[in-house]
C-alpha cells in the first residue's frame, strides 16, 4: 500500500452506470430516517442507507452477496420520508437485480426463488397464470410441503372456484395474450440490449 | 379618528417591526431620514420579544429590545404605525405609492396601561405572544414589555357585554367602540421589507405526532416556557400531565432538510438547540438530561465554541440520527423516539418525558403569490434586485439568526439611504 493511497470508489462508480436509479446513491446524506422507517429494519442485514455507505467505501462483495436488498416489500416508507427524495425502494431493487445478473446474489432466499417463479410464469404466455404460480410456489421447498401446503390451502382454492376466481381448466394451457411468442422475441431482444449496456468494471 | 402620516419621496418605508425593522428604521433614523416603520401585529418587538434568552451569551433579549424601544421612542424621524399592513405597492425606485390597511385597536392614546379594562372583562382567547399555550383577556396588553405601551380590544369583543364592560372601567376615555379600519396612501422613496420569519407548522411532519402527542412541543413554544412571566411562570412542564420535564429530546431538522417540507437548512435551529439543552442545568442543575438527535450540527464559526462546551457536559447527549417516528408511550405518556443511531447502525427506541421539535424557518409573508414586484427564491425569501428601491432586511431576506439579521438590516439601511440621497441629489 503506497502512503497516498487513492480514494477507491470504482464501485459507486459501477453502481451509477449499471444500477437502475443507482446515480441517486451519491445524493445520501447518512441521516438514516430509512433504517428507521423500514418495517423491516430488524431483520436484515444492513438497512439501505448502511447499503449506500458500503457502496461508497467499495464493499462490491458484501454489497451485491447481500441478502438484505431482497427483502424490501416494496412498502415505499423510506421513499415517503426520505429528506433528499432517493428512490430507496428502486435502488434496492435495482441492485437485487444487478447482484443476481452477476450471479453472486444469494441462493437460497425465498423472494428470489418466487421472483424467478413470477418471471418464468409470466414470460410463457404473458399473462399470469395463477393457478400454476400457485402450485409451483406451494411444491418450492419440497414435495411433502407443497402435499401440506396444498392441504391447507383447499378451502381457499375452493372458494375462489366458487367465485370464479380461479379454475382448474387453467391448468390445460391456460389464457395468454395474443401474441406471446412476439413477446418473447421482444425480452430476449430488450435481454441483448441490456447486456450491451452493462459497463465491465473490476 | 384618522392617523395623519406625512410621508414623501425622501421617506422610507419599513415594513415589519421586528428586531431587523427595528434597526433598520432606527439607524435610518439616526442618519437623519424620515422613516415610517409598520408592524401588523399591536406591538413591535417580533419573534425576538418571545424569546428567552440569545445565544451565543446567553443574555436576555429583553434587555437589548428595551434599548432598541428607547431609541425609537426618542427619535423624531420614525412614526411607528402598529396594526397596519401594506395592501398594494405602485411605483418605482425613489417614487413608490403604497396602500396601508390600519386595522383598529379600539384604544386610543389616552391610554395609560392601568389594566381596568382587562380586569373588567372576563372573554378569554388563546394568546399569540405565547403561541397559544394559555390565554390572554379580550381587553390585554400583549406583553409586559410592549411598546406602544398600550391596550388592545380583541375585535372578537365588539358588539359584546364585555366589550361595553371594558368601556365603563377605563378612567381615561381611551376606549373608542367605534373605531374603524382605515386605508392610507403614503408616497415613500426607498421600502425595506422585514417582514421576518414564521415556526415551520410542525403538523404538517406527520411521523413526529405533534398533534397526536401532546408532550411534543416546538422549540418555540420552550422559549415561552422558559420566561417567568410565560404561561408556566418559567418551568418547562409537560402539556399532557403538568409534570416538570428533566429528561428532554431535541429532534434537529424539524421541516428544514427535507425536500418533502422545507428545503433550505434554517441555520438557527442547532444553535438555538444547543442554547436549549443549557436551559436544563439552569432549571434542574444535574438532574436534568438533554439528548440531541441530529443529521450534522451546523454551528458555525466562532460558534463552534459554544457547541464544544455543550459538548463537554457529560448531562447532555448527541445521537446523530434523523429520527423516523414517534410513538407513544400509554402508561407514562412518554413519547417514544424511533430511528436508526448511524454511528454503529444502532437500532433504539428512546423514550424521553418531553420532546422539543427544533422547527424551520420560513418568510412569514408569501411574495410570490402577492401582487408587489418583488422576486423570491425557490424557499420564498427575497432576492437582491439592483435596479429596485426595495430591500429585504434580517429573515426576509434569509434564514438568520439576530446577529445576521441585524447585520442584515443595516445593510439594507445604507442602500435604501443612498436611494434617498441619489434622489435628493438629483432634485437639487
């Protein structure tokens, strides 16, 4: 280490051009009304304004490996009180996506094995097909969970059958939109473009 | 009865009689200018007047309004007009016409301040001077130390027994049922707006729960507490129960900071704060306890000393945090701060017997939405225009604390000065 080692911010400068809304990270005064405000603030890891402050110190590591980002619930709290207006909740999401693109996020957490559940749902025929998102999330952690989970929930499934909210018919294909194969071609291309973007840096 | 105000283009006008219209009118007046100085409310004095004591010396305001009244009493250049407001503004530099609004004070000079009238009525209103905290008469004097020295009618009396009742008690005939509002056009040379500043409305921080909590107060309202003569005889007690309160939280950038309330930082608020925490050992000596919650303080200069010494006292605690919430406390009626500590990322939930919102500062008059040609930044102060024979003096201007704001105004004083004397100049 030289005696006039040079201020190392290469990550802040990673997160600014690969990160959704992540130019905001700057603007952080480290008042920390976010962590106070977040319902979930006891449960995590590091709260988003300790994320923006490791962010700026260079932990690229612990930042993009962190599980913390994956539990925002979208409540939009820290963005209400916010006194200089950031985006919390984006950048939180902004980053979750970024650490997974790069694989280093977190395997095992629940929210990302449902997000990934979602999206792989949604893309085949560009509609949500509730009943198979469902059944899916029911069986996630294992076959005799998702046999009790099912159990469980039968009243539910039930009474949404009643009130047409649900059928079992949509487990035969089920309804889409008109083109989903177009749809398709659009993300895999919108997919091309936003890898292009992304700026390597080490 | 009508007001007679002689007025030229060679007066200047000041508008607002707080510390900042003070001295600007005086030392205009001192220099040998005719000048006009107008105050909305009954007595001049402002937000000064409702203070303790000033930081960083810690002396009594009191003592230096009391000069400042002198002065102006003494001097035949200035015509103090109180309950007046300025309605419409026409003109240019050096030749203004300006449209007065007098509302009427129901008391005329004879007046002596004996009180008959006020001890005679018995309708009660809340009391401005003291932000509402306890209530003042109908027929009152708005604070001990007001200048005029004179009784007001509350106009909510008119037409009422009480206010017949205050006219049969005064000795003096200086009870005038009958006055009306009157509207005066002047002709002036050079205006000063010092208009002042108003409390941020601690309502509108809806995490804080001032209206929720009645043991959450403003900093301003502490200033009242704090005077002997104020509505608790000089004891800081808690609104919810009357109990002293010795463990006391300031809450920092109340409303300031923020782009969801006030944008600007108000730059009194950590040293008016710091100035509050002192007011603990002074009433309690060790026993009272003063915790700060803070994002940065922000004493600057040489005031940096007096934050060190707060420092330095082992009673009185700094969590650097923006506090998220607070909550209630049902049994003690405590209120309950909640945030994160970002010095360790240390999550609390401090409860405190009374809370101090250390609120904002924002212009007291709204300029960009009145029809006067005056330009305001985005935080509604006034700016600066070179070409304009109108100046902004003290918190008008700025957010500012009395010495800046006095520095303030005797700086708008020179130039509207000049104005006069260019103008003169050119006449002769």
């Amino acid at each position: 280490m030289t005696a006039t080692e040079k201020y190392r911010n290469n990550f802040l400068q990673e997160v600014i051009a690969n990160v959704e809304e992540g130019e905001w990270v700057r603007m952080c005064m480290q008042c920390g009304v976010c962590s106070g405000s977040c319902p979930l603030g006891p449960h995590w890891e590091h709260p988003p304004q300790e994320i923006f402050m490791m962010i700026r110190a260079n932990k690229r590591q612990e930042v993009l490996s962190s599980s913390s980002m994956w539990y925002c619930t979208s409540c939009y709290n820290c963005i209400a009180r916010c006194p200089r207006g950031l985006p919390i909740t984006h950048i939180m999401h902004g980053l979750a996506h970024y650490g997974r693109k790069l694989g280093v996020a977190p395997k095992e957490l629940p929210t990302i094995k449902f997000s990934m559940l979602f999206w792989e749902n949604l893309v085949q025929k560009g509609r949500v097909n509730e009943l198979k998102l469902g059944l899916r999330l029911y069986f996630m952690n294992g076959f005799m969970n998702g046999i009790k989970t099912a159990l469980k929930m039968q009243k539910i499934g039930l009474g949404m059958f009643l009130t047409k909210r649900m059928t079992p018919m949509e487990m035969l294909g089920g309804h889409g939109c008109k083109d989903a194969k177009g749809l398709q071609a659009i993300l895999k291309k919108a997919q091309q473009i936003e890898d292009a973007k992304t700026v390597k840096q080490g | 009865m009508t007001t007679e105000i002689v007025a030229t283009n060679q007066t200047i006008l000041v508008v607002g009689g707080g510390i900042s219209g003070m001295t600007a009118a005086i030392e205009a007046a001192e220099c040998g200018k005719q000048v006009i100085l107008l105050e909305k409310n009954p007595s001049i004095g402002g937000r000064v007047a409702q203070l303790y004591k000033y930081f960083p010396k810690l002396c009594f305001p009191t003592c230096g309004m009391e000069i400042n009244t002198r002065r102006i009493k003494m001097n035949r250049n200035v015509r103090v007009v109180t309950m007046a407001e300025v309605t419409k503004v026409t003109g240019k530099k050096g030749d203004y016409s300006v449209e007065i609004n007098i509302s009427p004070r129901y008391v005329n000079e004879n007046c002596t301040a004996c009180g008959d009238c006020s001890n005679a009525v018995s309708g009660e209103f809340a009391n401005e001077h003291n932000y509402g905290l306890n209530k003042r008469k109908g027929a009152y004097l708005p604070f001990a130390m007001a200048y005029p020295q004179r009784y007001v009618l509350d106009p909510a009396m008119i037409g009422t027994d009480d206010a017949a009742k205050a006219k049969e008690a005064c000795k003096y005939n200086a009870i005038d049922l009958e006055m009306q509002a009157q509207t005066l056009q002047l002709k002036v040379g050079a205006i000063i707006w010092a208009t002042g500043w108003q409390p941020y409305d601690a309502n509108k921080i809806r995490p804080y729960a001032y209206d929720r909590n009645p043991n959450v107060i403003t900093s301003v309202e502490l200033e009242r507490m704090m005077d002997p003569f104020g509505p608790t005889g000089g004891k800081i007690l808690r609104p919810s129960d009357g109990k002293e309160a010795k463990d006391i939280a300031f809450i920092q950038c109340a409303g300031s900071r923020d782009h969801n309330y006030l944008k600007h930082c108000s730059r009194i608020c950590c040293m008016a704060s710091l100035k509050q925490t002192t007011y603990l050992r002074e009433r309690y000596g060790n026993e009272g306890k003063a915790t700060v919650y803070y994002i940065d303080i922000r004493a600057i200069d040489r005031f940096e000393d007096f934050y060190l010494k707060v420092r330095k006292d082992d009673n009185i605690n700094f969590i650097k945090s923006k506090v998220a919430n607070i909550t209630l406390d049902k049994e003690t009626g405590n209120p309950v701060l909640n945030g994160v500590n970002t010095e360790g990322y240390h999550r609390y939930s401090n409860p405190h017997e009374l809370v101090v919102l250390a609120v904002g500062m924002q212009p007291s008059v709204d300029f960009a939405n009145l029809s006067i040609d005056i330009s305001v930044n985005e935080h509604g102060f006034i700016e600066a225009d070179e070409e304009s024979g109108m100046f902004a003096a003290g918190c008008a201007a700025d957010a500012l604390d009395v010495n800046r704001a006095v520095q303030s105004a005797t700086a708008s004083t020179l130039r509207a000065i000049q104005v006069i004397n260019q103008l003169s100049a050119a006449e002769a």
